[in-house]
C-alpha cells in the first residue's frame, strides 16, 4: 500500500499516560489507539499484525480438528448461575448489563458456559465425540488496574478451544495434540525460543495445568526455567514435591520474569456437570464428558513480541505476522528515483509480496529511515539516486546494521525465499 | 468437510420460540443457535456464510479505498458526550455497564464517533484527505422487542465505513463510489434482484439518505417501487414533492414489505464539528471535514438470504456465500460406493472445491436428501449404486428437480465453471 495514503502517521512523542513499553510503541508508530486504559482500538497496520497471528492460530487448531464457531457477547444469566459463575462474589471481574425489558446479561469473560451449553443440543451418543470446538472473541474483563498496554486489557481479542471427550484416556490423546499447536504457535509468531512450557496450578481436576510462559522484563509471572529442558514451573507451584516429580533440581533452575502467552487446562467434569452434557456409551449407559480448555490472547501476543523483540530505535516484526513483508522506501525528488520506485512497487505487488511503498515526498532520508525502523517492517528497500548510480536497490533487513546493494533478480530472490 | 464430524445436526422440530422463517430455517439447519431473544451465536456452517459475506464486502470496502480497523466496543462516555449521543434519553437503545473501578462505559451502537475521534490524531492537513475507514464489528442496540430472528438483533455483526472528505464536491464522488460498491456486494450476494435503491429522509443534511430494501413479506418497511427504473421511495418520504424531484409518477409506483438491508448518508459536520475536526486548506485556513457514513448488518444480510430465497424443504444459498459449494452424498453401505464416494472426495478437494460429505452410514437415503435440502448448498452429488451403474454421479442443483446423472470429467468441468 501507499504510505501517502496510509491514514496514521508515527508520533515523534511518547504517550504521556502509558508506562508499558508495548503501548509506547505501538501508539508511537501507528499500529493501536488508546480510547480507555486496558482498552484500544486497533489501526489498520495494528489489524494487519492481529490477522496475521489469528490465520496463524486458525491453522494450528483447524490441523487438530478444531470447529470454529462464533459466540454471542451478551451471555444468558442462566447458563452461567448453572455452572456457579454468575456471582460477582465469586467472579470478580463480570462486565454486566441491564436488557430494557428486563433480565440482566454478562459480557463474555471466558467461554467454557456457551460452549458446553450450544453442544449439550448435539451430544448424545459415544459417536458424536469427540468434538473441539473454538471461536475468536472479544473478551471483557473488569480490571481495576489496567497498566500494561495490551499484554492485560478490559477489552481484548481472544481465541478459545474447548475439548470434549468420552473419557481421560481420549481427552490426554487431545491434550498432548493441542500442547504440540500451541508450541508451533509460539514458534511460529517467532518467540518460540524464548516460551516455556511451564508446569502451573492445575485447579480442581489435573495435578498441573500447563502455561505457555515467554521471558520478558515485563512480565508479570516468576517462573524457574530450566534451559535445557525447556520447561518451567511457576512459583506458584514452586516446591521440592512437584520439582522432583518432574524429575527436575533445584540447582539447574533459574528464576525468571515471564508473561503467560497461553494456558492449556484439563477440566475434567467440573462443566458438563452441571451441563449434565453426558452421552450413551456402547452399552447404552450415560457417562459425562470430559473437558479440557486452551486459551490464547492474541493482542496479548503481539505485545509481547513487541516487548521481546524490539529494539531502542522501535518495533522488529518476525517475517511471520509482519504488516508487510517489505518496507520500500523513495529518497528524494529525483525524477528517475520516484519512476523506478513505483515501477518496482508495482512489480513486486505482482509478485504478490506485500509492500508498504513510503512515497511520500516531503520526507527527509533520515525522517523517512526512522519511520522504517520504529515501524519494524522486515525488510527495507530504498531506492535512490546512489543506489540506482551502483546498479539496483539497497537492501536491509530490520535486524541488520548494514544493507547491500543489488539488482531486481537478486532482491525477488531474497523476497520470496521460503522462509518468507 | 466430514458431515460425520461437523458437531450440529438437523433438528426436525421447528423451535418453539420463533416465529420468523429465517431463525426457523437456520436453526433447524444447525446455521445458529439462540442464546437470548435477539442474541444468536455462530455455528461452523453460519460462520462459513458469514465469513464469505464479509469478504465480498472487504472486497468492496478497499476497491473503493477503504482503510480497515478494529475499534473498540467499549466506549468513553466522554467522547459520546462531545456528539451529544450519551444520554439515555436521546438515544434509547444504549447498553452501559460500569467500570470497576469507577465510571460508566458503553457498548458501541453504532461507530461514528469512535472513528472520528481516532482521526482527530490524524488530520491536519488538506494532503491528508480524503480518507476511508471501516470495521467489522460486534455492535449492541438494546431493543425492546426482538422477533425477527437474525434481522434485527440486540448483538449483531456489522460493518461501517466511514468517508472523510474535505468538501461537498468530493464527498459526493465518493458518495456515488459507495452507492455503486453496495449494489455490487448486494448483488454478489444474490439478492440484487430484489433489492432497490430506497430514496429516505436524509436527516440533518441532505435532502435524501439512500437505503437498500430487499422486498420481503418478513420486512418492516413499506417502499414504493418504480420496476423499470429499479428505484424506490420509502414510505416516509413518498410525498408528491418527492415523486417529482425524482422524476417519478405515482401510476407507476407499487407498495411493497420490504427490509433494509444497507444504508448511506451524508453526515455533513454533525460529527467533525464537536469532534473539531478540521483541516488546513492550501492557503493554511481551518475547514471542517465533511464526512459520510456507509453501514451494512451481516447478520441481517444473511437473514434476508434465507427469507427471499428458501423453499419449503429448506435454504438455497447463492453459490457466493454458501457455506460449502457441493453436498456430496454417499448411500447406502455397499463397499463400493463408501471407496467411490470417498474417491470423489478427495479429488474434489485436491481441486480446491469446498465439499460437505455426507459420509454417515447410519442415515437412510431419505434422511439425507432432506439434510441435504434443509442446509441448501447449491449443488448436491449423489453416489450410490444405481449411479456407478450407469456410469458415474448424479448431480442436481437445489434449485432443480430432476438430477441427471455425469462422470467425473464432466463432474468437474460443472463445479469449476466461472460462476464458481
């Protein structure tokens, strides 16, 4: 696209009310707007990173028989006094609202209640399972403090897979298959490198529940990781009990700051209880299903790739959830310089990469560089009066110091590399 | 897809609770399911539709320059009060809910001001319009009454685009530009035949706002229809003075039930100005940005396809949108046909064809013709054994009565055609 036309434009200053790093950026370079703390719209290059994450997790949950469906917002007060969650003494962070005519409604916080409630219409029979089904979401939380841009917000987007299964043996078959999605997930949005699999509270039912925890300064979690291992255990099930249990010591642990990126549970019957969602075995019996939940917050995601991976000068996207693939940048008013710019734009948009082309003309070198940087886009290209004077184009990659010059074969070489 | 694993299933009773055609059909077809009077949730068959009307709109939306985003649905009471649209007893259909830690927030009913307000931190000056911005988004209207299935929600999904121009002269361009992009979605979707450009009251600032009205029984609208010149009059404003600015003559005029299913209007300054939003003209003196306001209810869109286009077996969803584009049926249990069937399968989907096989062994051939009716995919492929016996498949559109039947070539060159 054409940067003339991109409607946001980078702040040269930083938001005076955001203390996160992830917020500062993003607000800086255009990608979220702040309309409440804990709650942001986001911008068309902030939506393109969000879309990018989402097809990313649609894959990975579509490979292990996942059914996307969509759920309402406005949740029945019903289902969620059937399960015990209705009570704000109990659930602390309920948005709730009032029907004119009557009746109160919730704002969607979690999804196990419309889930089990829309499946109990269709589970009768041991044929009809197993059955995983997820929707994407916005989700409302009524935090009262809101401070960490969108690694925590009162408002954010959300992708949540519930599992339904005849029993423990067929849910720990899925368990282990969404474990293994949720890491190509991580590594796919380029922090798999620096996410644990870490042993947490596993609530009721489970001995553990198993976060997917990224190290980061910012985070809110301590964890103990184990490097060669890599896995973890969470403070809060920090003991000599459970590290030996995992067949871990103490001595090769080392603690860390850490955000949750992703949380996978075993539930058990603790929902389809009082659901009563049971289905007739072969033997005609009634059994309930067993659940299990895995969740993932996807603004939570792009802040913290935002945290890990950028650096003093801005963003650095993975070529993975990048808004565009190649920022191309014009320098100048040469005549020639803008006529082999857009020529090349318009080649490589044939070639169906995508490019943000800067062909704004009242931009020096150095403000047009800075933009690039804070951007975060993978690679630079620049055309100029010196690059076309050595035969081609400058190339850089955001994480690079130094870019090369070459001509058009080679820059389509480097573009459209698999990796990309 | 495996019909065996898609988790809804045909419901033979009607529900109860319903009483318009399309939340009836839609139900029972396993499309959605109710949560609330006016509050339905997305199964994976109505989230396929939904998601095909949505890209033939985004389509549309960035044909004509459209920048897409996501705002927020909680909304800062404070900018609603710039606009004067906060208070309960101007606008009747807010849902508010309360911030923990004090204060009132509300859920989006409709966008102009959230999108204004983003471009205030934007628009200076005169190179920077004009612009074009939508979102897709969850919006919330607190009727009283909510009988008309997904025509008209309480929680609906939505699309608005918003235009930014920086006079009369340009918006107007821009206004013919949209006018041209809905009748281009409406008849992709299939329902162009039915739907006319409706000349309303305009408001505030022109003399007309222009909705789209898809004659139906099921409508709430009373329109005026010129067939020839496939333009109408809303009821509300079908005055002589109207008829004759419009070139009209009442003799020619029909009364039909009607539902509008899009809506544009010029919005002048009643927006930019309590938001200020100018810009400096060349000769750096202020102007206020002109704006219009382009909304379109997917939901409601999907409804309206049901209600015109349905029989009394089921749905018949236009090839566009439909959720897959074959039904293919395996009978009976003769090992040939289940290889043949399941043969097929592979091979439609190695061509990319979308394909919903009925792969079932349980079902009797006139359960499945009945499914297979009730859903509506537009054509349906039989195989069985009386069709490998005379040499192949049978295919039949749902709009047809006879099939006939083709081998797989022939099969093929069907499915693939341009209309595809």
């Amino acid at each position: 696209m054409l940067q003339s036309k991109l409607f946001t434009k980078t702040k040269k200053e930083s938001p005076a009310d955001e203390v996160s790093l992830n917020a500062e950026l993003l607000i800086k370079a255009g990608f979220i707007s702040k309309e409440l703390a804990g709650i942001y719209s986001y911008l068309p290059l902030g939506l393109r990173v969000i879309k990018k994450i989402e097809n990313i997790i649609r894959e990975e949950m579509d490979a292990i028989g996942g059914q996307e469906m969509k759920t309402s917002i406005l949740q029945n007060k019903e289902i969620w006094e059937k399960s015990g969650r209705w009570s704000d003494e109990l659930v602390d962070n309920w948005f709730k609202t009032k029907l004119k005519n009557g009746g109160e409604v919730g704002l969607s916080w979690t999804n196990e209640e419309a889930h089990a409630n829309i499946l109990k219409q269709y589970i009768n029979s041991y044929k009809d399972l197993p059955i995983y089904t997820y929707d994407f979401k916005d989700i409302f939380r009524n935090e009262t403090r809101s401070k960490s841009g969108i690694l925590r917000g009162r408002e954010f987007y959300w992708k949540a897979l519930y599992s339904f299964s005849k029993n423990e043996e067929e849910h720990n078959i899925f368990y282990e298959k969404a474990k293994q999605a949720y890491k190509n997930i991580f590594a796919r949005v380029g922090i798999g490198h620096l996410t644990y699999l870490t042993f947490a509270s596993g609530g009721t039912f489970a001995k553990f529940s198993h976060e997917f925890q990224t190290l980061t300064g910012a985070g809110e979690d301590t964890i103990y990781i184990d490097e060669n291992k890599n896995i973890a255990i969470n403070k809060e099930v920090y003991i000599d009990e459970v590290i030996e249990s995992l067949e871990l010591k103490r001595e090769n642990l080392i603690e860390k700051k850490a955000i949750e990126v992703g949380n996978i549970f075993s539930l058990g019957t603790k929902y389809s209880n009082p659901f009563d969602l049971k289905y007739k075995n072969e033997n005609g019996e009634d059994n309930l299903v067993i659940m299990g939940s895995y969740g993932i917050g996807l603004g939570r995601l792009m802040g913290t790739v935002v945290e890990t991976l950028s650096d003093d000068k801005g963003i650095i996207w993975p070529e993975s959830i990048a808004p565009f693939s190649v920022h191309l940048l014009s320098l100048g008013k040469d005549e020639n310089v803008i006529k082999e710019s857009s020529s090349l734009y318009e080649y490589l948009k044939s070639k169906n990469i995508e490019v943000l082309y800067d062909d704004r003309e009242d931009l020096s070198a150095g403000e047009k560089f800075a933009d690039s940087d804070l951007i975060g886009i993978p690679y630079r290209v620049v055309v100029s009066k010196r690059s076309l004077d050595f035969g081609g184009f400058e190339i850089k990659k955001r994480i690079e110091k130094e870019g090369k010059i070459i001509n058009k074969d080679e820059l389509l070489t480097i573009l459209l590399k698999p990796s990309h």
